[in-house]
C-alpha cells in the first residue's frame, strides 16, 4: 500500500539551504515537508568556511541565530588571516569576523534547529525518484515505491547533483566553471590559531591556493582546488598537486612536520557561477549548490546557499500569495538571485581570470601590501 503525503512545499535536500528555507517558512502557514536521502549526522566534503553573510541572513530569519550559533561548541569565529605566496606572509584582522564548523556537525545543528523551531515534516534516509509535474503539482515517489509525496512547489536544494536541477532545467557539469578539489582533517599543526585562517597562493597550475581552517578540537581542515578543464586538459592528479604543495613551500613543511592526519584526504565538487543557468522555473526553484552559486575566486559556498535560500523562500511567499507558480512568474527570484548574488559571482569571475593570466599580479599586491595604509584599505573591504 502506497502512502500517499500531500504538502505545499517540498523541500529535496536537508543541508544549510534546505534548512535555511525551512526556517523561512515556519510561520508561513504552509504545510513543508524536507526530504533528504543521508542520515544525519552525515559528514560532507567542503572547506567549510563560512563567511559573515551566511550567520547575518539566518539571524533576520530567525533573531538570536548569532550568539546561539557562536556559543555552539563546535563553531570557531575566525578574526585573522595569514596569505603565504613565495614564503612572505601578509597578515589581515578582519572587521568581519568568518566562521568554521564541520559540516558534519554544522548540518546536523541546521536541522536540528529545524526541528526544534518549525514544524516541517522531516524524512531523512529516503532515497526518491525524479520529480515530476502533475495535474498542477509536483510528484515525487521514493524508489522503492511505498510513498508519494506531492506539493505545489519544490525546492531544489539538494547540491551539486541535484536531481531537481536534471530534471526540470537539464542542468550538466561545465568542466570550465566545475571545480575539483580534496579535503583531509590534520591535528599537531605548528602555530595552528584557532581564530587564525592561512592561505597559501600558487600559480604554478595558473591561479590557486592551499587552505588551512581551523576547525574544532584542534585540527584543521585542509585542501585545494583546481578547475576541471585544467584537471583534465593537463592530466592532473589533485592528491599529487597537493602534495606538492608541502615538498615546495619551507613554512608548510615546518607547520606539519609532526602533524597528523585524522582523516584522510576526499575529493568533492563545486559548481562555480555565475554560469547558472536555469535557476527556476514552473513549479521549481534552485538554491546553494544546485543553482551553482560557489564563488569562482574562493570556492566558498554555503554563504550564498543560505543567501538564495532566503530569496527563495521570499519567492515562495509570493508564489502563494498570488497563486501562480509558472515559470514567468519565477522571474523575481531570478532578478534578486541576480542582484543578490550574480552580480558579485560575476566580478569574482573576471578577477580570477584576470589573475589567472597574469599571476605576477599577486607579486604587486604582496609588494603594496607592505604598507599598512594598503592592508587597512584591504580589511576595510573585505
């Protein structure tokens, strides 16, 4: 016997969008399911680096998000950043703090959160079959058959392979804006801060650099990236272009020479905008990851997957309110996507570019930023 759920809102994927549009919608009205095929607590391959707009857009969600977030055991607020390139160290406090949780705990806190402030019905561990559109709904049927569940709407925030984002906007990997990059965990890292990011620029694959965050107890997350059409067109190993980085620089080699790695290194992928494509359409909006909204010059992403989900949930309101869920009417959610996030996806995109080609660039902004007046016009910015 097939159990057959009905909602308003069906949200795919319960990671910091998902959760971030269930927040949105608690005192909607609207009846919102959110269905995730992991259990939690699942880990999650990121470099896991939150910036200031991610805890400031779920704050005017939910007030008082802030200092519970900060006062979360496993969250580091992050004040510094060391840039290593060439072996000289440049050194920038912040205005904005950033932050780190692994996601492993960070998402299991989101949906948790969810849980204890909404009233969203949640089935994770379920594995679902494609969407689809029928007699004004949206229909989707776990794979084995024994449940339906349906709603006027979805929400496409199940990451980088989403399945809503193949089946309604035919999304596919562009290798030329699709970045490769691996992770591992290190504990026993010499002069690790806790409050302390390090990046360590290389332009030996073109424009790229090697990430130390710190995270909870003690260690650090770790990893790199590169873009895919580079991977492939120059038959690149990312394990060994990273290590590379360790046989090459003498302050990498001092900070870990006694450390530890607690977990292996793991591959991930990130689709970079602001090539996005199809975000929306009749029915169906995508946010985080599946709208490919990480940022082509840091590679970040959860900040702008929790920014597109509050427009999104604000387009849901709409949608409602009007009764109307066809595809030009979508078009505000594009528009403030595009303002919101496009526009400065965009400008990261022309300066990696620009750096790309001409790396010797970052050897001016080192010799400039020796002076304070620099760095502090910097900090200011940032």
């Amino acid at each position: 016997m097939k159990a057959i759920r009905e909602f308003d809102v069906l949200i795919l994927g319960a990671g910091p969008a998902g959760c971030t549009v269930a927040l949105f919608l608690r005192n909607s009205g609207l009846k919102v399911a959110m269905l995730d095929k992991a259990e939690f607590p699942r880990d999650k391959v990121c470099g896991e680096l939150m910036h200031k707009k991610a805890v400031e857009t779920l704050e005017e969600i939910l007030p008082g998000f802030t200092s519970d977030f900060t006062g979360f055991s496993k969250t580091l607020v992050l004040k510094k950043t060391k840039v290593h390139y060439k072996e000289q160290v440049l050194d920038f406090s912040w205005q904005n703090a950033s932050y780190t949780c692994k996601r492993v705990d960070l998402d299991n806190y989101l949906l948790n959160t969810v849980k204890s402030k909404t009233d969203t019905y949640i089935q994770t561990g379920i594995a679902l079959g494609k969407p689809e559109i029928k007699d004004n709904k949206v229909v989707i049927e776990t794979t084995d058959g024994t449940q339906q569940f349906t709603g006027k709407m979805v929400i496409g925030a199940d990451g980088a392979h989403s399945i809503v984002a193949k089946t309604f906007a035919s999304k596919t990997v562009n290798k030329e804006q699709y970045l490769g990059a691996v992770r591992a965990y290190y504990s026993n890292i010499e002069g690790l801060s806790p409050d302390t990011a390090e990046v360590f620029f290389n332009t030996r694959n073109r424009f790229n650099y090697l990430w130390v965050f710190p995270v909870s107890g003690g260690e650090a997350n770790v990893g790199f990236g590169l873009l895919s059409n580079n991977i492939s067109k120059n038959k690149l190993s990312l394990k060994d272009e990273f290590k590379n980085y360790f046989i090459e620089s003498d302050i990498l080699k001092k900070k870990f020479e006694n450390a530890v790695e607690t977990h292996p290194l793991e591959g991930f992928g990130v689709p970079l905008g602001p090539d996005m494509g199809i975000s929306c359409g009749e029915r169906f909006l995508l946010v985080g990851d599946a709208a490919a909204l990480s940022n082509p010059l840091s590679g970040t992403g959860i900040g702008n997957a929790v920014v597109s989900a509050k427009l999104a949930g604000e387009q849901v309101l709409r949608c409602f309110k009007s009764n109307n869920f066809s595809d030009s009417f979508m078009q505000s959610y594009r528009d403030a996507l595009q303002v919101n996030i496009v526009n400065g996806l965009q400008q990261s995109l022309k300066t990696q570019r620009f750096i790309s080609k001409m790396p010797f660039l970052l050897d001016l902004v080192f010799f400039l930023a020796r002076s304070k007046r620099f760095r502090h016009f910097i900090q200011s910015r940032v």
